[in-house]
C-alpha cells in the first residue's frame, strides 16, 4: 500500500472513530431522509450537540448531505454505508463466538 492510499485510510478512519459517526451514518441507509430529531432518536443516546458535531464533520466530509426533507446521504456516503454492511453478519458471527465463550 503507498503512503498515500495509508494517508486516506488513516484520514477516513480517524473520522469514522469520531464517537457515535458511523451509527450516524448507519441510521440513513434505508437512503430515507431524515429530521435532526428523528436522526437523533434513531442514533440513540447522542446529545444535541454531538449529533450537530457529527452532522457537520459528516456533511464537510462529502458523506452526507441536508435536503428539503431532511438528512440524507450522498453517493459517497452510501457507498460508504454498503462496504461497511459487510461488518453485519460479520459481527453476529462474532457475537455468537462469544456468547459461546461465556457458557
């Protein structure tokens, strides 16, 4: 890997570690858009003022956008939220593992 495809991985990483950013984006896959208020319920447990920081860096980042209608991602955004739907049944996988650790 060159140092500049590391730059853009550590660039997108280091935004997606950002607290709560990826069930931001999470919460707009179905690609219905949606309130601030509904984003934020469908969040779960984000403050006001963190959903607007996330929204901002989120929106400044090309990841999603505002509409007449409310939040919506962009294609970037999307596209994003696709390669990352590959992490679903990894982690019910996971999740089983280790369930059957504790037993």
């Amino acid at each position: 890997m060159s140092s500049k495809e590391n730059a853009a991985i550590g660039q997108l990483l280091s935004l997606l570690e950002s607290r709560y950013a990826i069930r931001v984006l999470w919460a707009l896959k179905d690609g219905h858009a949606q309130t601030f208020r509904l984003l934020q319920d469908s969040v779960g447990g984000i403050t006001p003022n963190t959903l607007n920081t996330r929204v901002k860096e989120m929106r400044q980042a090309g990841l999603m956008t505002h509409g007449a209608e409310g939040y919506i991602l962009t294609a970037l955004g999307a596209d994003l939220v696709k390669r990352l739907s590959d992490v679903q049944p990894f982690a019910a996988k996971w999740a089983s593992s280790q369930a059957k650790k504790t037993k």
